[in-house]
C-alpha cells in the first residue's frame, strides 16, 4: 500500500476525478451488455415464436428499440469511460515523470553516479510509459470485468442453472494458468529491463561522441556493438515473453472447449425441450461475455507482472534519497568569497583507504587570483567540487565566506558560486537564452557587458542573427573556443563571490586568453578568481598558486616563489619553456 501511495503522490484532482469516473462509467456499459441477451431471448421466443409460431410483430417493434436505445447507452458509457481512463492515465503520466525530473534535480552528484544516465532515462521514458498504461488498463478493465464476470455468471445461471455449472471448470483452469505463469515470467522482465539500459547506453555514448567515431572511423565497430545491445534486448524479451504467449491460447482453449460444450449440451436440452432456443443463444452470449471478461482479467494480471519491474525501477528513484540537503535554519547569506580547507579528506566511495584528497589544508581571501595546477589525476576538478558543495567532503570542513558549507542553504550557496567546467555544455536555444542561465532578468547591457568582458561579443555579434541566433542542442554549431567563452560569460552574469574556471581558456589562444583575464580583473574586482589550468601562463600573475599532486597540496605561494622552491611546478615551467610556451600539462581531473 505504501508503494501506491509513493505513486500517486500529488495526483491532481482533475486527473482523480477520470479515474474515479471511468470505472463508475463502465458499469453502466456493463449492464447495459448483460441486459441485451436478455431482451434478445425474449423478442426471439415470446415476439418471433409466440402466438403458437405466427409471431407477435409489435412485440418484436418495441423491443427492438428497447434493445437498440440500450445499445446506444452502452456504445455512450463505452466511449465515455474510456475517454475518462484515457485522460487519467495520461495525468498520471505526466505527473510521475515530472516527479521523477524533479527527483533527479535534487540528486546530488554521489546519488547520480549510484544510477547511469541512461538507466535514468529509460525510466523517465519506457518504465513511466509501461507503467501508465497498465494503470489505464486497471481503471478501465478492473471495474468493468469483474462485473460482467458476476453478473454475466448470475444470468447464466438465471437462464439455465445446470448448463452454467460448466463455468465452474472452466474458470479455475485459466486462473492457475495464469497464476503459474506470471510468478515465472516477473524475474525475466527484470532482466529485460536492465538490458534496455545497457541499449539506452549505447546509444548515448555514440551520439554524445559521433564525432570522435566519425573522426576515427569507427562506425562499424559502434554499429556492431549497438547490434549486440539491441540483441540482448531481443533475447531478454523473447525469453520473457514466450512465457506470456502461452497464457492467451490456453484461454481461447478453454473458452471454445467451454463453447462448445454449451452448445453440445445446450443443444440436446433445446431438442428435449427443456430449453428455449432463444435461451439457448443468450445463454451462449452470456458465455462469452464472462469468459472474455475472464480473459481481460488475465490480461490485467499478466500486465501487472510485466510492469512490476518497472514500477520497482520508479520507485527507487522516489524513494532515493539525497545525501546532499539543506540543514535546518540554514544560512541564508554568504558573506564574502573567502575560502578554507581544513584538513579535508575526500572519497567517492566513502571509504577512508581510497581517498582521492588527502589532508588538504588551504585559505583563500577573498576576491584573490587563486591558480592551480598540477598532472592528470590530482583531483584538481574534485578539489574546486566541494566549494559549491557539489560533493561532501569524507573528514574536515570547507568554509566559504567564514561558514561552513554544510550550513548554508544550497541555493544560496551555489548561486554565490559560479562553475565553468572542463566540459562546456549549452542547451538548445538562442545564445541570448543560454546566457541568461546565470542571471535570467539580465538585461541586454548586462548581457553584451559580460560578454565583452569574457571576448565573446566580437563574435556573437558576426552572426546574423547576433544574440537571437539560435544554438543546437550542445552548442554543436559554435566552436569550442566560442563555447568556452560563451559559458564564461554565463558565470560572470551571476556577478558571483566566487568564480571558478575549470580549464575554460583552454580552446582558445593565448592573446584571447590574456584578454579574458585582464577583463575579468576590471568586471569583478571583489570575486574571488579560482582558475584551474594546465598553461603556467594561465596561472602566472595568480595572487597565490595551488600544486596538487595526487590528491595533495605539494607546494604554494607566488609564482617567483614556486619556480624557486616547488620540484613539480619548476619542470612543468621548463618543460612549457622548451616548448615555446605553449607546452600544456595533461588535462586535469
């Protein structure tokens, strides 16, 4: 009971009301269908063999427009109902998927990595809709065959008592039919969902990087491994569905097995005449009314097992929860962009023995030029994480503006801290849309200033269409300098107290580079600058140098001082020197 509820949390009253309704609804229809045979036995024995066989014509007129006006109400509460279901499973949709989103949004990083993208968007997608229309199916048919199973059977019985016993076999044969065969089927559709993850996946991955593939000519080898996921897909399915297939010939089995003994046995009484042949025909109606409706019931349960998986994928994602919160009484103001690591220690997994931070200990003032530098793998990315508590640190604390950052509310917090990541990302839309990201009442001055003073205005403005020019999903149509400079631009809006580039400059050469950084000192003056780089250049009139290594502060200071005192900062000087400056360190983590 627990786990409906979980679903239907927040069901809109309008979508309840249809659903409420269209059992209501199809009731009606019901009654209208068991009623029908019963008109039909009387016009054919009393209206057509009455009056010793000449037939009683006005007899036949009226009850034929009593039959056909029943018509008719059954035909209206059919549509009615399902128009009602249908709308009803619709908002039900709609409102688990938007739970589902918004779930997602509040996830912090650790709870994403614990479920693949593509696991979460096969159950935004193929589970929500698996499990929406069994819920249609549920409204629609629950009510409805139930009751044409009873009344069907009471009318059988009504018309001949001994001919209906034959019911009594035939329903608990396609019961435990279907009984036995779901239970096995359940754990097969598990493992078919899981394998339309590892699909989704695939497909992702090709699609975020066709480029790379078309780059390195791999098409055939991602064709041939998407061709392996999609027939892992195939023989999950087949192996959970040849179960299934048997129960619908095992009911029409039973069903004509049961019809034919009607008509055998109904027939020979009808000889007798112990039966009327009217009886006769609305009897067998009356048969294959309840033993459809014994079918649709089938078909309900056998649905019920398939989307069990699917509904036990939602609800660990309703039921998740994130281990990143805003406390109570939380701090509601950041004061300024200093910044303290106290003695931090972090680990993805949560286990002391594969700290990826080790006993990192570092003060920032605020509205410093802090650089930071170090090789693949020293955590310079997972370090500047914790700022904006994207992560939660193992032991120690981070301070921002003084407090901790477990304290603040973490809208205030992260609007006070701007990212610009390693992997820019643009959203579909016009460039003017995307900016406003970080501020959306941003004004058009406010927008070209910060675009200016990120030198992404030079070219925003060669495009035809300039600020409204629209960007595909990506940014595919823009560079990856201009998208660099772009999504610089979209921090600065957020006028943040901290602002943090991720090797953003990287794209783009060093006279652009130069110029982004002298613009940034005059627009922000007061923000403390965090810029993680792999040109020393990039980091050389830094106020303070960080070098990790390994997860540990190595060395800091000024880059004078760093050049004199720090091993690892020196030979990556030298060896950028040899190179004509341009030599980079390997892309940090």
């Amino acid at each position: 009971m627990s786990e409906i509820k979980t679903l239907f949390k927040g069901f809109e009253k309008k979508y309840a009301v249809n659903a409420v309704l269209s059992p209501i609804v199809m009731i009606g229809e019901v009654l209208m269908e068991v009623i029908i045979p019963f008109i039909m036995a009387k016009i054919i024995d009393e209206g057509i063999g009455g009056n010793a066989g000449a037939g009683d014509l006005p007899f036949v007129i009226r009850y034929g427009l009593l039959m056909i006006g029943l018509a008719c109400v059954s035909l209206l509460c059919g549509v009615l109902g399902t128009i009602c279901s249908t709308y009803a499973a619709q908002g039900f949709g709609y409102n688990l998927r938007k739970r589902l989103f918004n779930r997602i949004q509040d996830f912090s990083f650790a709870n994403i990595d614990k479920f693949s993208t593509a696991s979460l968007v096969t159950r935004l997608t193929t589970d929500v809709t698996m499990t929406q229309n069994v819920f249609r199916m549920i409204i629609h048919m629950c009510v409805r065959s139930p009751v044409m199973l009873v009344a069907g059977t009471l009318m059988a019985f009504k018309i001949n008592s001994r001919l209906a016993l034959l019911f009594l076999i035939a329903i608990p044969i396609i019961a435990g039919s279907i009984m036995i065969i779901s239970t096995n089927a359940h754990p097969r559709f598990e493992k078919m969902m899981k394998m339309f993850d590892g699909m989704n996946g695939a497909i992702q991955e090709n699609l975020i990087g066709i480029r790379i593939v078309k780059a390195y000519v791999r098409g055939e080898y991602e064709e041939e491994k998407f061709r392996k996921s999609a027939d892992n897909v195939r023989q999950a399915q087949v192996r959970a569905e040849k179960l299934i297939i048997f129960i619908m010939p095992i009911m029409q089995l039973v069903m004509y097995l049961t019809m034919v003994a009607v008509i055998w046995f109904g027939g020979h009484q009808v000889v007798a005449g112990t039966m009327l042949s009217g009886e006769l025909i609305s009897f067998f109606t009356y048969v294959t009314q309840v033993l459809s409706s014994l079918m649709m019931l089938g078909m309900v349960f056998v649905s019920l097992v398939m989307v069990k998986a699917s509904k036990k994928r939602i609800l660990e994602i309703l039921t998740e929860n994130s281990d990143i919160l805003s406390p109570e009484n939380a701090v509601t103001e950041v004061a300024d962009g200093s910044i303290v690591f106290d003695n931090v220690n972090f680990s993805y997994n949560k286990k002391e023995d594969n700290c990826v931070l080790q006993n990192v200990s570092l003060s920032i003032k605020s509205g410093q030029v802090v650089g930071i530098i170090g090789s693949t793998g020293s955590s310079k990315t997972t370090l500047v994480s914790l700022i904006p508590r994207l992560y939660d640190v193992l032991s120690g604390s981070v301070k921002v503006g003084g407090k901790d950052v477990r304290d603040y509310d973490l809208k205030t917090l992260r609007d006070a801290v701007a990212m610009v990541l390693q992997k820019n990302v643009l959203f579909s839309g016009t460039i003017k849309d995307n900016l406003k990201w970080g501020n959306e009442n941003a004004t058009d001055e406010q927008i070209t200033q910060a675009c200016k003073a990120a030198d992404a205005d030079s070219f925003i403005t060669s495009f035809p269409e300039g600020y409204n020019t629209m960007l595909g999903q990506g940014g595919v149509n823009v560079s990856g300098g201009q998208k660099q400079r772009l999504c610089i631009a979209r921090a600065l809006l957020k006028s943040p107290k901290i602002l943090i580039l991720d090797d953003s400059t990287s794209a783009v050469d060093t006279a652009t580079e130069t110029r982004i950084r002298t613009a940034l000192k005059d627009i922000a003056p007061q923000t403390t600058k965090i810029i993680i780089a792999q040109r020393i250049s990039s980091v050389k009139e830094a106020d303070i140098i960080f070098v990790l290594d390994d997860g540990k502060i190595s060395g800091f200071g000024t880059h004078e001082k760093l050049l004199a005192e720090n091993e690892i900062y020196r030979e990556v000087y030298e060896s950028q020197q040899q190179g004509s400056g341009d030599a980079d360190l390997e892309g940090g983590n």
